[in-house]
C-alpha cells in the first residue's frame, strides 16, 4: 500500500516537474519574442514563469530526497564502522523529516497567507506560488518514511573494503 503512494507521489512530481520545466522555457521564450520584436510584453509572462520555476524548484526538492540525491559529507564514511553510519544515516533522515514537516505545516500557514493576495496579470491568487511549500514537504515525508523503513529493514550495511566507491 505504502509503495503504491510513494509511486503516485513520484509520478506527480516527475509529470509536473517535466511540463512546467517546459512551459517555463516556453514562456520565457514567448514573453523574449514579444518583448523585443513585438514591442509587447505580456502581464502574465513573468509571473507563469515565476510559478512554474519555484514549483518545479520544489518538486526537484523532493525528489532529490527521494533518490538521496542532495550533497553529503562522506569523509568520515571509510572511518566509521558500518553500524556508527547506519545510526548516522537514521538521524539523516530523520532530521530531513523534521525538515519536511516543518515545510508541511509552515507551507500551510504562508498558503493561507497568499489567500490575500492576487498575481493581477493571471488574475490567480498567490496561494498558488506557496501551495508547493506543503506539497513538496508532504513528499519530502513518504520518502522518508520509505529511507527509515528500508533502512530498518536492512540493517547495517557491511562496508566494502578497498578500492574506490
């Protein structure tokens, strides 16, 4: 069941990251045109532009959690013994929960937030820019439940010996 909701979180991040990488090019390409060979720049170019970036920034977020893709320090990894970097990977990622919960709950609150206000060229509410702060905080959460749960599984891992990784 819990892989189940990990892959449709997943599939939401990648399908949306992907169009709105798109349609940011895209916009920015048209709102360029318009600008300068047109001498018209629409209202709502910067402002699709914006969205789309900060919402795929988001997006990138969680999954580079899911894939552990975010910069480590792994100087002390050679050192440790296997059973020292299984408990220090627990805190990883249960410090990178506390991280995605605070982004669940205070994401909620700045949503609110952006209730009181409106991007006057896409005549939306700036809800929208903020409402990935929680969405990408609530993925940033299943991924972590997922880490924790494999990790628990596994156990410590027997560290390689020699050679480079």
């Amino acid at each position: 069941m819990f892989r189940k909701v990990e892959r449709s979180v997943s599939l939401f991040a990648e399908h949306v990251g992907m169009t709105l990488i798109v349609l940011m090019n895209l916009v920015v390409c048209y709102t360029v045109f318009t600008r300068y060979v047109l001498n018209y720049t629409p209202s709502w170019g910067e402002e699709l532009a914006l969205l789309s970036m900060v919402w795929f920034g988001f997006l990138s977020i969680a999954l580079g959690v899911r894939d552990d893709g975010h910069i480590g320090v792994t100087i002390l990894d050679s050192k440790l013994s296997a059973k020292i970097i299984y408990v220090l990977d627990f805190f990883k990622w249960l410090c990178v929960f506390a991280f995605g919960l605070f982004m669940l709950i205070e994401g909620i609150t700045l949503t609110k937030i952006g209730l009181r206000n409106n991007y006057p060229g896409l005549g939306i509410s700036s809800a929208w820019l903020y409402i990935i702060v929680p969405i990408s905080g609530g993925a940033m959460l299943v991924y972590c439940v997922e880490k924790v749960v494999d990790l628990l599984r596994t156990g410590p891992k027997p560290r390689a010996t020699g050679g480079c990784e």
